[in-house]
C-alpha cells in the first residue's frame, strides 16, 4: 500500500536561510511526483511535478529533487521570506492495486512559517 | 483563464442535515476530482470523473454521499445526512485529461462544518 510521509510536521525559519522539505513513499513504482503550496483558508497551488524519468524541477527558488529508487523527494527553497509560509504537501501518482487507472495520494505536509 | 469555482465557500450545518456544493473547473477539462481535506491531513480523493463518467469513487462513503457531473462540466457533491466526522474542506480540483503527467488545479474549497 502506497503511503507518503513528510517531515517535519512543521518549520520555523527567519528569514534568507535555506531549508529543505521531505517527502518519502513507499512504493517507488510511482508516475510522477507533485509539490503544492496551501496557504491558509485556500485551495491547493501546484509548485513543480517530477515525473518518473526525471531527477529534478527548479522553478524560480524552488528546486524539488526525486529519487525514485530510495523512495525520497526533497523541496529545497532557496533565500526564504515571509511570503513562503504556507503549508507544502507533496503527492505521487502511482497505480491503483487491482483496480486500472492511477491514483493521486498526499502526505499531511509541512506547515513553514518564514519570520522578517 | 479562470481556475476552478466552487460555492458556497463556507457552510454550517447541524448533523443529520443535508448539504450540497458546486465546482466549475477550468474550461475545457474533461477530468474532474472531489477531495476531502479534514484538518492536519492531506486531501483523499472522493470521487474522479472523466467527463461525465464516474472513473474512482472507491473511497466514497455512498450511504451519505453523492455526486454528478452531468454534461461534463459542472459537477455537485452532496452529503445526505451529515456527520460530525464530515467536517472538512472540500476541494474540487479539474486537470486536461487523466494521462499520468498533467497537471491537476484545485480549487478553494468549500469549508464545512457540522454542528
């Protein structure tokens, strides 16, 4: 059973460190990978998919690394502000065990707060 | 481009009541998602539908929930009666097609709370 875990729960940083979110899963026979950002009383905002065949994504000061094989993802965000504290799930696409299709399961997230 | 729509935004009801919520997705998607989002957790898919078709609804508990999405575009959920345990966000969240590497956009929610 497919199942994705990120640590920490929660982060506290000032602001311009770097910091790096994880994301493990169980099963590495997955499609693709997703970050997303949800800041509070909103939906989700899709930051960067990885799919399968790739090892990593950079948008802007974001760069989100896989590797597949140990099961891990990283979110690596470079010079952090305030305006970064949200709530960062990731999720993978895998397929559904004895059923056709893909399924699209989350972790709980990492709730960052950047303080000025 | 308009992203995904869904009302009301936020809704109180006392349990055993019935609640409904609408999602617009973004023009042209022809697949649809409800998600529900308890607090502290990531969202677990409701119910996908590829166009009007139901694709997944394996996790829906059917015996309170429902959900069309007739002529394949705007789609409702509806809880008939509602529990304590189905205070929640609901997300509706559409994508292109189902094919493996799209990209899937969510919604606000709907926040529920039952009473």
């Amino acid at each position: 059973k497919q199942e994705v875990t990120q640590i920490p729960a929660a982060l506290s940083v000032p602001e311009g460190e770097n910091l790096v979110l994880n994301c493990s899963f169980t099963d590495s026979a997955i499609y693709n990978l997703q970050w997303f950002r949800q800041d509070p009383g909103k939906g989700l905002t899709s930051l960067l998919l990885i799919q399968s065949s790739q090892r990593e994504q950079t948008s802007g000061r974001l760069n989100a690394s896989l590797d597949k094989s140990s099961g891990r993802s990283t979110l690596y965000i470079a010079a952090s502000q305030p305006g970064d504290s949200a709530t960062y799930l990731c999720a993978v696409r895998y397929n559904k065990p004895n059923q056709a299709g893909t399924a699209l399961i989350f972790g709980k997230g990492t709730t960052l707060s950047v303080s000025s | 481009e308009a992203g995904v729509a869904q009302s009301p935004r936020y809704k109180i009801i006392e349990k055993r009541q019935s609640v409904a919520f609408w999602c617009n997705p973004i023009s042209g998607h022809a697949t649809l998602y409800w998600y529900q989002q308890i607090l502290g957790q990531g969202p677990k898919l409701l119910i996908q539908f590829q166009n009007n078709g139901v694709v997944d609804d394996s996790q829906l508990p059917k015996d309170r929930f429902s959900a069309e999405r007739l002529k394949g575009v705007d789609s409702t959920l509806k809880i008939q009666p509602a529990k304590l345990e189905d205070s929640a966000v609901y997300l509706c969240a559409s994508s292109a097609s189902s094919r493996v590497g799209n990209t899937i956009y969510f919604g606000e929610g709907s926040w529920l709370t039952v009473v």
